[in-house]
C-alpha cells in the first residue's frame, strides 16, 4: 500500500533543523510518492523552506502554550499521517504527537547518558553504548527499525534563486573587485563559544592573499563582527543583522570556505556546500556536531576541565577559558591556507 502522508517534527534549534534536511532525503527516497510535512518553530520557518524534499511547513509559535500546542496536536492528529517521526523528543513535541502514538515511530537514541558522564565526570563511556556518533548518522534510526536501509546523506539547503541574485548584488556593492569572499562567523549563541582570534586572523589573512571577507551574525552580534570586518580595512563587510537567514545562506553559497564557531551558521554553511573552519572548546566533538565533509576542518584543543556543559551554555569557570585560547591565531591561518590549496580536512584530538 502506498503511504500518502509523512509528519515530521523538529522545533529547533538552527542547526538540527539543517541536520534533518539528511533525515528528509532518506525519507524521500524510499517513499518518493508520499507527501512530507515538517512541523517547526515559527522563527526558522523560513530555513524549513529550503529542505528538500518538505512538501508543507507547519509552524509554531516559540511562546505556544499547554493547551496551544495540545489544540494544535489535535490539528495534526486529524490527518491521515502513515508515519511520524519526532526527531525533537522534547515535552513540546510530545504534546503535538500525543493524540497519534500509533502513528509515531520510535526515536532515536540522543546517548545522555555517555555525555552526561563525559561533561559532568569527564569519563568516556561512549564505548559502552555504540560509540559516539553524529546526529545525522542517529536521527536515521526510526527509518532502520522500519527495515529500510537509510545510509547517512550530505545535508543540503536549496537556495531561492532570488535570494542568491539579492546576495550576489550585496557582495559587488560592498567590495566591487573581489573574486573570492571567506565567510567569517565570529558569534555564536554562548560566550563560551566564541574563539576570541578572529579579528586577528582575518588581519593576516587580509595581508597574506586577495580574499574579501563576508562577517555574518545575529543582529545582538553586529558590534562584533563589525570590529572583525574592521580588522581587514576595505576588504570586509559586516552584514550581521542585515540579512534573514535565506540571504545568509545565500552569502554563505557564494563564499569558496567559511570560518566559524560551532554554531548554526556551520550547519548551514556546509548545508549550501561550502567547507568550513571551526573552533570547538567548551563541549565536545563526540556529541556529533562537527563538520561532516571531508574538506572542512575543526580544532579543538580540550584542556582537562573541557567540556563543562553539553551546549556551551555554562560560563568558564577559569579566567583563562583554555578552551578557547589554546587555538592560535597562526594555526588557525596555516588551516585556511591548508584549505585553500585542496588538502583534506582532519581532526584534531
């Protein structure tokens, strides 16, 4: 029998909803008839558009309430969904689900315990559940236990093409003879986050090649990426809270390699297809967030106290934040240059 309907829910965060696009592509490809909605937070609404493969977007209100989200499951449960899948698994999109339990398939393991163990008593245990794995390769585990043979796949954003000409048109204003752009996210979510080198190594990299630099970010971080486009003179721009964040990915598409904390940019910049840098300090790479294509690149230099919470969430508790600064500016920029001339990327323990 063929299945007509999908639902498939994923609130937040940015960069999990830029994961799921691998999800949907395997949901496609062994149902290609049937018709997939994907329920979203309102505010990301817009990046939810350019998954592949998502027929309808649902979305909710990052304030909906108890009886909003329990009046909005009943929605859902009205229509004849074959499977739903939670990749969420949060209390909010439990209340969505609750009216059709028949219909949702079982999730996938999140393995807290192991990262429990690993931010709270800084032991590995991931060797006694599986091993550590990325979020791509275990949100595929619903589809498994269905007895299809889903195989992680690149994550992917479809560009408008409206928004790469609106892109395209930015960029030439802002430096008319640049040939090649390097994206630069120098905020993410939590201070902790944020390596402190990035004005200086665009510095440099301004001083050692022909590159011009896009500085990307949340409006709440345009003084900081507008002090990093300065570090480079004429041949930066800030657009940090000038575009949405179709016209981020838009940019980002048009950059030869991005370099970026580990925030959602990165998901997104490899979603458009596009290598990237990233700096990895207060959490762990085993959490399956780092960069997934052979060209991109991460560092991480974990002194003993890394990592101290599971999403970079909790301030350092060292006035040094070790984390952070044992990242040089000048590796950071032999890795770019590595980059640039074609050689894989690799991790760094």
């Amino acid at each position: 029998m063929r299945t007509k309907r999908i639902l498939v829910l994923r609130l937040s965060s940015l960069g999990d909803v830029i994961l799921c696009s691998s999800f949907l592509k395997s949901v496609r490809e062994h149902f290609p008839e049937a018709s997939i909605d994907f329920v979203v937070r309102r505010d990301l609404g817009p990046v939810a558009t350019m998954l592949p493969g998502v027929d309808r977007i649902i979305a909710i209100e990052r304030s909906a309430g108890l009886a909003e989200l329990l009046r909005r499951g009943g929605e859902l449960a009205a229509c004849d969904y074959a499977h739903v899948f939670d990749l969420h698994q949060s209390v909010r999109s439990r209340l969505l689900v609750s009216r059709m339990w028949s219909r949702v398939r079982p999730g996938f393991g999140k393995q807290l315990v192991p990262r429990w163990a690993l931010v709270h008593l800084h032991r590995d245990w991931y060797r006694r559940f599986g091993g550590a794995r990325a979020l791509r390769e275990r949100m595929l585990e619903p589809l498994r236990r269905l007895g299809l043979r889903a195989r992680p796949q690149p994550t992917e954003l479809r560009v408008p093409e409206a928004a790469r000409r609106e892109a395209a048109t930015v960029l030439e204003r802002a430096v008319p003879s640049a040939s090649r752009w390097i994206g630069v996210v120098p905020g993410a979510r939590w201070p902790s986050k944020r390596w402190p080198g990035f004005a200086e190594l665009v510095a440099a990299l301004a001083a050692n090649g022909d590159s011009a630099f896009a500085v990307l970010g949340s409006p709440e971080e345009a003084a900081l990426a507008s002090a990093v486009a300065r570090a480079s003179g004429p041949r930066s721009v800030s657009l940090a809270g000038r575009l949405d964040l179709v016209g981020a990915a838009a940019v980002l598409e048009r950059c030869d390699l991005v370099i970026t904390n580990d925030s959602g940019l990165l998901h997104m910049a490899e979603a458009v297809g596009r290598p990237v840098l990233a700096f990895w300090g207060p959490t762990s790479p085993a959490f399956g967030y780092t960069p997934f294509r052979p060209e991109s690149r991460f560092l991480y230099h974990p002194p003993r106290c890394s990592p101290c919470s599971k999403n970079g969430s909790r301030s350092c508790h060292r006035p040094t934040h070790e984390c952070m600064d044992n990242i040089t500016v000048r590796e950071a920029a032999e890795a770019v240059e590595h980059m640039r001339t074609g050689g894989e990327g690799r991790t760094r323990p």
